[in-house]
C-alpha cells in the first residue's frame, strides 16, 4: 500500500469537513491563496507545507491528522504543541522551532537533529552559500550521503561515500577536487544532511 500523501483525494476532503465547507475556492482562501494556485498543487500532488501548518496552528488542530488522517484530529497540547530547540553544529547558537512541524512537515526527531548555516560554494549548485542545511546527527552506521564534517579543525560539507578502506569525499563544483580520507585519520562526521532551506532563485 502506498504511503504518499495525497492532497486532492485525501487531504482537500479533510479540510473541507474542518472548515464546514464544500468548494476548493473556500479551501483556497483558508490557506492564503488563489484556487488556480490550489488546482496546481492538486494536479501535481505538491503538498503545502507551510499553509497547512499556519490553518493546523490557527485552528489548534493537528498537522498530523490533516496531512494522513491519523490519531485525533483535535490537538494534543502535551505531545504536539511545544517548541525545541536545534542547536548549531558549529556554534553554541540554537534556533526554537515547533516540535509538530519538525515531526510532520520536516519528518525529523528533534533528540537527534541539528543544523548548520552553508559558508561554501562548494556544493553550488546543489547547496548554496547561505542555504541551511538540517541535519541528523545519529550518524552511526549511516550509508553515503552529503554530510557536514570537521576534519583538520576545518568544517566542510561533502559528499561522502564509504569504501572498505577509506571514505571517498566529492563536491558538486567541480571547481573542488575530490578527495580520500583513512578511516584511521582524525575527523568527525557532525551530521547527515536530510533537508536544505534556501532562497528560491
């Protein structure tokens, strides 16, 4: 059984019984927008995120019971309602962020995650200067992936790909030469990058 979310068949219906309303125009209006900007989230299936945490937030509802129509759809206060904090992986700075957003929307455990501000153009295009990437920081028997890395006192973010005798880190620019490090060498792996926020060029 597919586990994806849909938005026309599934989500739309259980806005319009929240709202007590009928027509996609007036689902359109609850989230801020137009209705031709509705039908093409719905013909393409693109879940709004962000408008459907703003109504969840507004009618104290949960996010969870909008998005897949599990649990109450009245919201938990003690479990779902609460802030927490992420730390910065490269300083004692930390953001606040709402729990059921990072849980929902971002898919994220907030025990095990953290975050780092982009200072490199060397995953451009991919990753940006300035982007933010969100990290899991349980990178215990973690597979390939692009991570933020401290090796040499120096924090960089890669791709990485582990080989039986050594780890093989990569750039998007290809203005940035690749590289191998040991197993045996000193760095430290501070997180596996799962979400990027960036401007939208």
């Amino acid at each position: 059984m597919s586990t994806e979310l849909n938005l026309k068949n599934d989500i739309i219906p259980r806005l319009k019984e929240l709202l007590g309303v009928t027509k996609n125009t007036e689902v359109a209006k609850a989230l801020d927008t137009y209705p031709q900007t509705l039908n093409g989230w719905m013909d393409r299936n693109s879940v709004p995120y962000t408008q459907l945490y703003k109504l969840a937030k507004d009618r104290n509802v949960s996010l969870t019971w909008i998005l897949d129509g599990q649990g109450e759809q009245v919201k938990d206060v003690k479990s779902e309602d609460c802030n927490v904090s992420l730390k910065a992986v490269d300083s004692n700075e930390s953001v606040t962020v709402s729990n059921e957003f990072l849980k929902s929307v971002l898919k994220m455990d907030a025990q095990n995650s953290a975050y780092y501000v982009v200072q490199s153009d060397s995953m451009e295009p991919l990753i940006s200067n300035g982007d933010t990437l969100l990290l899991t920081t349980n990178t215990e028997n973690a597979g390939d992936g692009i991570y933020v890395m401290k090796i040499n006192s120096r924090i960089s973010v890669c791709r990485l790909q582990f080989l039986p005798k050594s780890i093989k880190a990569s750039n998007e620019n290809s203005a940035y030469e690749q590289f191998e490090i040991s197993y045996d060498d000193k760095f430290e792996l501070l997180g596996r990058a799962v979400r990027k926020l960036g401007k939208i060029n």
